[in-house]
C-alpha cells in the first residue's frame, strides 16, 4: 500500500498548501454557478489526498440548500480527471467547519469588490 500524499487537512487558501499547479489549475476551472468565482478561489477546498492515481477531495458548499449540491462534486470530479496521471477522483461535500466570507482569497474578494 502507497501511503497517501496529503496536501491539506485545513482549507487551503487559508493555510497557504502548496498543491501541484494541475491540480489547482483543475479546481479554478470549476466556479460556482452563484458566485461569479471559482471553489478553489472561494476556500471551498478543505482537503486534497493522492494516492498513486486516485485523488480524493473533501468540500464545502456556501449554503447547506446550495441548489448545486447534487451536481457541483462531480463537475469537480471531471475537472480532476482532466490532470495528468489521475485516473480516479471522489469529491466528499462536508459541512464542518461551515463555510463563511474569510474563507475565500484576497483574489476572490478583489473579484466580488469586496476589498
């Protein structure tokens, strides 16, 4: 057994993770269809995990009734299927710790001028 690399167990942007750059470039490819910003950027990435070629993501939504729940993880899904060497993806919604503002990037802020 490959022991999994794990990037992060806390949100991502938040703790400054480095991901290898197709991994992110497959998450900023995913926005939210509510919010004109990508998941990656609004710190709804809570955890990333590769094990050979299978990536395993943890996310959250902005709201529980978030009316893309049932179809945003497999978008996400496709996205990571499109970098090199990942042949396996499953995307897990999670909802602690919830989702608020200052999770999102100082990008993300500039982008909704919030800043």
């Amino acid at each position: 057994m490959v022991d999994p690399i794990i990037f992060s167990d806390k949100v991502v942007d938040n703790y400054n993770i480095s991901l290898p750059d197709e991994i992110v470039d497959a998450l900023k490819s995913v926005k939210d269809p509510e919010i004109p910003v990508d998941i990656y950027e609004l710190g709804l990435i809570y955890d990333v995990k590769v094990i050979e070629s299978h990536i395993d993501v943890k996310m959250t939504l902005t709201a529980p009734g978030c009316p893309v729940a049932g179809t945003l993880p497999r978008m996400v899904e496709l996205a990571l299927l499109t970098v090199e060497g990942i042949n396996t993806a499953k995307v897990e919604v999670i909802w602690e710790p919830p989702w608020n503002s200052s999770m999102m990037s100082e990008e993300a802020r500039l982008e909704l001028g919030m800043e």
